[in-house]
C-alpha cells in the first residue's frame, strides 16, 4: 500500500504519469478528436465521467470479482457508463455527438481507463481510487486542450470558434489534417521529456 | 465497381492508422522490426475480416431488428473480445505453425482499438454484408501497408542521429505524421 497524500494522488495524473504524455496511453483519441477545441473539451469530459464512475465502481466491488474474470467485468463495467455518456451526448448534444462520430463507443477501448481499473481501483480504496480517477482525468482533459488549442489556432485561426487570429492569418491547413495531429503530439512529447530531464538533472 | 472503392478507399485513402488514427499502439509498438511488424499486421488482417462479419451478423440479426441499439456498444466488446481469444484456440489447435507467427500479437488484439472500431465505422457506414466483408478484409490490408513501411522507416532511423528528446515515441509520431501527408494525397483517388 502506498502511503501518498491525497494530494500527491491527485497531482500525479497531471504531470509525473501525465496518461498521454509521460505513460503513451490514449493516443487514439488524442489524436483523432482535437482538430477543435470543443470536441477535444468533449471527448475529455466524456471520458471523465466514465473512469471516475467505473473507478468507483471496481473499487467497491472489487472483493467480489473473482480474478479470472476481472478484465471481462471491467469491460462490461466501462461499457455501461460508455453507452451512458454516448446516448446522453445524442440527445442533448447532437452536432458534437455527430461531430466525434464513432470515437465516443470506442472510449470502451481507451487503454487510460482499463489500465487505471487493472493497475489501481483494483487494489485500493473508494477514495483513493476516485481520487486517482480525478488526477488521471484532468491529465487527460490538459493533453486534449493544450493538442486542440495549438491545431485550432494554427489550422483555423480560431479558438472555441472565435477569431483570434488577425486577417494577415494564413491558416495552416494541414494543422487539421490528421499529418498536423501526429505531427503536434510528436513534438509535444519531445518537449515534456526535455522539461523532465531538466527538472531531473537540478 | 462500388465494391473496388470500398477496398480502395480502406487501404489507402481512409487508412485506418493514418486517417482514423486506430490502432495507434500496436502501430508504435510493434514497428521496430518489419518482420514482427509483418505478423501483427497479418494478425490483425485475420481478426478483422472475422470481425467485419460477425458484427455485421449481431448488429443487422440482432440488435435492429430488435430495436437494441443501445446495447451496441456492449455486445461488440463482448463479441471481439471472446472472438480473439476463439480465434487463439482455434489456430492453436489446427496450425501450430501460423499460431507460432501470429501467437503472442493475438492477445494483444483484444485491446486493440482498430478492432472495435471496424466494427463501428461499419455498422455506421450502414454497409451490406458484401461490403462489410471487403472493408474489414480492405482496413486489415491497409493497416498492414501502414505498420510495415513505419518499421521500414524506423529500421533506417536507428542509424540516424535524433535529437536526444524525440528518441523513440517523438520521432515516430513526426514520421507518422509525414507518412498521413503522403497518404492524403491518394484521396485524389477517389474523386
């Protein structure tokens, strides 16, 4: 058992296993949804709701999962509240629902949210495990702004839609394009390792 | 001639790595070496083709014509996950020689997300079963193309001097992204 404040529980998603950053997980999304800022800000609420709810889940029912079958119920656990949030953005959020086409039901494969239930809820208490989701989210929901901001503003000159660029702008059209999002997240994950090993070696 | 664009369009223009950005993991993972990267891409051939129909089967039997859509989510995850690991016992039993090449790629499957997604983008499309077949089988075919160039390259980048940062992850990512750019112009294609 670790003996972490809750605190440093929370602070750790953030940067030190930042989930897409420092650990590489959830690219699929990551990439794929920020070309804007709202349906980056969208995909990561949604996956908010469903690793802090499973989180809570698994860590309350964790003494009664037999452990053969623990990666099927968790399954079963993330997809429930995936279809949950899927039909909840259909009704009240239609264009951003229609906007993120299929990558809302594949949250369900969002290696982020499996890997916190297996390595995490698994083993801890209530608490801490929603405490561990909270901190995993916001890491997640920081990644798809800082993703989305730079490809909104470079590709389109906006941000959330407004101008922000003035008319001598020329768009950068292939920020948008998928090549943009390898590209930006390539680049932001050569920077995070470059802060990490300054921070190491002072 | 619809069913040629269909293929076509799965390999290289809607790429399921480069345009759909699936199967993002096994495609970093697993493209150090072409040969490893070879046999996972035939794995995930294999699975897919298996996928596109059996979800094809649940989605238009089951789930429409009983109003359950809303258990899509769900019963897909259920089928591809047990769907691997019968594949696995399956090829295990029968090709022990095919089990030793694809062996250690098809548990790996399971949480693969291009898989989950095939299905998906297909029941969405509202393909016929023909279809379904020639894009699952197409997407395979396409993710093979993407995996196996991405190892080519990265054989090369070994000797390369990369700054200290972009090692590893970065740098494949940059590559990638180069490689997406290459590929958006095949949508020329289809038009």
């Amino acid at each position: 058992m670790t003996t972490k404040t809750i605190r440093a529980e929370y602070l750790k998603g953030l940067w030190d296993e930042n989930p897409v950053l420092r650990q590489l997980l959830g690219l699929c999304p990551t990439l794929a949804v920020t070309g804007t800022v709202i349906t980056g800000l969208a995909m990561g609420l949604a996956t908010t709701f469903v690793l802090i709810l499973s989180s809570l889940v698994v860590s309350s029912i964790k003494k009664l999962i037999p452990a053969q079958v623990r990666i099927a119920t968790y399954i079963v656990v993330i997809a429930s509240f995936v279809t949950i949030a899927d039909q909840f953005l259909k009704a009240f959020f239609y264009p951003i629902s229609e906007a993120l086409g299929p990558y809302v039901p594949l949250i369900v494969v969002n290696c982020i949210i499996l890997g916190r239930q297996e390595a995490f809820s698994s083993r801890n208490s209530i608490g801490r495990s929603l405490i561990d989701a909270l901190g995993m989210s916001t890491g997640f929901l920081l990644a798809l702004l800082v993703l989305s901001s730079i490809r909104e503003i470079l590709g389109a000159g906006t941000f959330l839609g407004y101008q922000v660029m003035g008319p001598w702008f020329k768009p950068w059209i292939i920020m948008i394009l998928p090549a943009g999002a390898f590209i930006t997240l390539g680049i932001l994950l050569g920077i995070a390792l470059k802060i990490e090993s300054k921070t190491k070696r002072s | 001639m619809e069913l040629i664009a269909i293929f076509i369009s799965a390999v290289l223009v809607q790429n399921f790595v480069l345009y759909y950005f699936l199967g993002i993991c096994p495609f970093l993972g697993v493209s150090k070496k072409i040969d490893s990267a070879l046999s996972m891409g035939l794995a995930v051939t294999f699975v897919m083709s298996i996928t596109a129909v059996v979800s094809w089967l649940i989605n238009n039997l089951i789930l429409i014509p009983y109003d359950l859509g809303y258990l899509q989510i769900v019963s897909f995850i259920l089928v591809i996950a047990s769907l691997v690991q019968l594949v696995e016992m399956f090829i295990r039993k029968i090709s022990p020689p095919l089990y030793q090449a694809l062996g250690i790629y098809l548990p790996l499957i399971t949480t693969n997300c291009a898989i989950m997604g095939l299905a998906l983008i297909a029941a969405l499309n509202g393909y016929s079963f023909v279809e379904t077949v020639i894009f699952g089988f197409g997407s395979g075919i396409g993710f093979t193309l993407a995996i196996v160039l991405m190892a080519g390259i990265r054989e090369q980048l070994d000797l390369s001097d990369v700054p200290e940062p972009l090692k590893g992850a970065g740098i494949a990512l940059i590559v990638a992204g180069i490689m997406a750019l290459a590929f958006n112009g095949f949508i020329g294609m289809l038009t």
